[in-house]
C-alpha cells in the first residue's frame, strides 16, 4: 500500500486514478511514499525517510528543494504543458488588450455612472481617447518556444499576426508542432529590433533573470508592447518603468505583479491568472497522478525537473524490476551489471539515462534476488537510492 500526502486542493480527477486497493490518499498521512501539492512551500519542511516522489500539479517548482531532493533520491515531478492552453488563452487576450485600450475605457465609462441621459452622447464624444491599433498585420516575437510558446505563436499566426520565435534549444517535440508560418529568428537580438510585440516563454533560471533589463530594451522598436506570462523576475522591473515612462515600452502586461509594478501607467498586471481554468487544473491534477503512479508502481520517469526521463515497458517475463538513482559518474552501469553477473543473475533488460550531475538505471531480472545482493548493490559508491519493485 502507498501512502499519498495531499496539500493544497488537488482535483478529484486527478484523485480518482489512485485505486483505494493499492493508495492511501490523506492531507494527515506520515510517512509518505509520495506527495501531490500545487503551490505548498516545501524548502522548509523536514523530508521524511519514506518518500520517493513529489509531483507537482503546474509547471513551476520554484516551492520544491530540487537538488536537495535529488540527492535523497526523490524524484520531482512537474506537469509541463498541461495548462499551457490556458495560459495561450491568457496571452492573446493579454495582447489584444495591450493594443484596444478596453481597461482604460472600461474604467472610464464606470466612472459615468451620475451623468444619467447624458451617458451615451459622453461615450460617443469621447470614445476616441480609447482608440488602439489591431493586430492583423503586427509582428509578433516568442521568446520561447516550449508547449505555451509553440501554442501562442500557431494561434497568433492563425488571427493574423505576423511572428517570429526564437530558442536555441527548441525540442524536436516543439519543432514538430510548430506551423510552417513562423519564422525563426537566428539571435534574440534580431527577434527584440523587429517585433511590435514580445511574448516571453522561458523557465527562471540564473542566465534569464532580468533577460529583459536596459540593454535589452534599447534593441526594441520604439513604443513595442510587452508580455510576460512565464515569471515576474525574467523582466528588471526598475529598467521597464524607466522604459515605459520614456515611451520605449507603450504596454507592459504581466502575470505577475508586485508593489513596483503597481499604479504604474500602461502596466496591464493580472493576479497570476494563467493556469486559473477548471480544465487546467483538471489536467495537472491527472498528469501529476499519472506521473507518480507511473514511478511508484514501475519505476518509469516522465517529466522529472531533477532525474532523466528513463521509462521500460513492464514485461510479462520479468521477475523483479531494481531502479537505481545514482550519481552520473564512469563505469556505474558496469559495476551493477557485475555485481548481478557475479551471484549468476541475467538481465532480461536495462536502460540507463542521465541529466547533469544525476543518473537513473531500470533493470529486469529474469529471477528475484536475495536482500543480500540488493545490499551489495546499494553499497557501490555513487548509488543514491535502490528500489525492487
């Protein structure tokens, strides 16, 4: 039986694939085997000795000790493109509303609300304070091009727009559901001078923090309009007010707001919207479940931020399945095979990846092994955590 520690809301249906015969599901469970959470800070939570994943319900894991993690062996999950429609949807509105001015006029015509008879000869008289440019024909620049940024810029091709992505480390994945319409910028300089709109699409990372900083926004086009739907600090938000208030930034619209953002002319800030649709958090729910019963019961890896992806299909002659995170270091695979090889034992099959500093191997054995070879097995340097599942 394995025990799931649930915090925040997590979507039934993401609950649901979790059989009551082999899952205990509870917010007070201890011990866990496993943990689903959304936005629960966990940097300062004592990790208990029995856990083995943590899946997040959402993208990000900046709330989660990643490396520190991976070093026990826990495996974090993420669940990458499963709202990235509702934050696309997000975006194109975000866009439009940079352009038509529909807040400003929103507020202006609530703020007639005493004029009686004469509200609508004010709102034809002064409508033309509102006015703002379509988007048929503009030039559109994706920094990003993942599961949100391919979805923004197909869609924004589709009504009209003219847009160029760039990323250096595009996904074959990506690359395959791009349209034939986009064209790819070979520098982010040459996306930033020819874009009347910029839409950001990258992960935060130490070499993208405050990627949208002064020098950056001197190589835009005068007056472009500015979107960041991915995460607050990819924009110096001091280099964009000065930007804004000397016109070289017309709009800023941001999923992010903070105190220095707030009040300011021509900054459009949303209370972190993007994923906010019931079928987004229906998707993550279901990835993340999927994603931790996958590892649990077979020891596959999909969508870890911490650990390569390393999936086998189970097979029907198989014995026993041993997982193995380890270090990514020379001549790891060959010990464990020699150790097996030493107590006669065949491997009916094998897989091994790595990511960065961290290893994971899947072996199939065609006989179940003694405790005393698993221990040998977990002793060999390098070996973080050892499973027989």
């Amino acid at each position: 039986m394995y025990k799931i520690k649930v915090f925040n809301n997590i979507s039934e249906k993401g609950l649901n694939l979790l059989p009551e015969n082999l899952y205990e599901v509870s917010a007070d469970i201890g011990d866990p085997h496993g943990i689903l959470l959304r936005s629960y800070n966990m940097h300062d939570m004592d990790v208990p000795d029995s856990l083995l994943a943590v899946a997040r319900a959402g993208a990000g894991v900046n709330n989660i000790p990643i490396d520190k993690y991976a070093e026990k062996g826990i495996v974090v999950f993420n669940t990458p493109g499963a709202n990235a429609n509702a934050v696309k949807e997000l975006v194109l509105t975000g866009i439009l509303l940079s352009s038509r001015r529909v807040i400003e006029g929103i507020h202006w015509v609530n703020s007639l609300k005493d004029n009686g008879a004469n509200v609508t000869a004010l709102v034809e008289k002064k409508k033309s304070n509102f006015a703002g440019p379509e988007i048929k024909g503009k030039k559109l620049g994706v920094i990003g091009l993942g599961a949100i940024g391919v979805m923004v810029a197909n869609d924004a091709h589709a009504i009209g727009m003219e847009v160029t992505g760039y990323d250096p480390f595009i996904s074959v994945r990506s690359a395959w559901k791009l349209s034939r319409g986009i064209h790819r910028a070979e520098t982010l300089d040459e996306l930033l001078a020819d874009s009347d709109y910029i839409s950001i699409h990258v992960p935060l990372v130490e070499q993208t923090r405050d990627m949208i900083n002064e020098e950056a926004i001197s190589k835009m086009k005068r007056g472009v309009r500015l979107l960041n739907f991915s995460r607050g600090q990819l924009v110096n938000d001091q280099d964009l007010v000065k930007a804004l208030e000397d016109g070289q930034v017309s709009k800023y619209v941001t999923d992010f707001p903070n105190q220095e953002l707030l009040g300011i002319e021509n900054v459009i800030a949303i209370p972190h919207l993007g994923a906010s649709t019931p079928e987004s958090e229906e998707n993550c729910a279901y990835m993340a479940v999927s994603e931790l019963r996958n590892y649990l019961e077979f020891g596959n890896i999909r969508n870890s931020v911490n650990f390569p992806e390393c999936e086998l299909p189970p097979s029907p002659d198989t014995a026993q399945r041993i997982t193995i995170a380890h270090k990514n270091v020379p001549n790891m695979v060959g010990q464990i095979a020699s150790c097996l090889a030493t107590e006669h034992i065949n491997i009916n099959n094998m897989i091994n990846k790595s990511k960065g500093n961290y290893a994971y191997t899947i072996i199939d054995l065609e006989t179940k092994v003694k405790d005393e070879i698993l221990n040998q097995l977990s002793k060999i340097a390098g070996v973080i955590k050892l499973r027989a599942i």
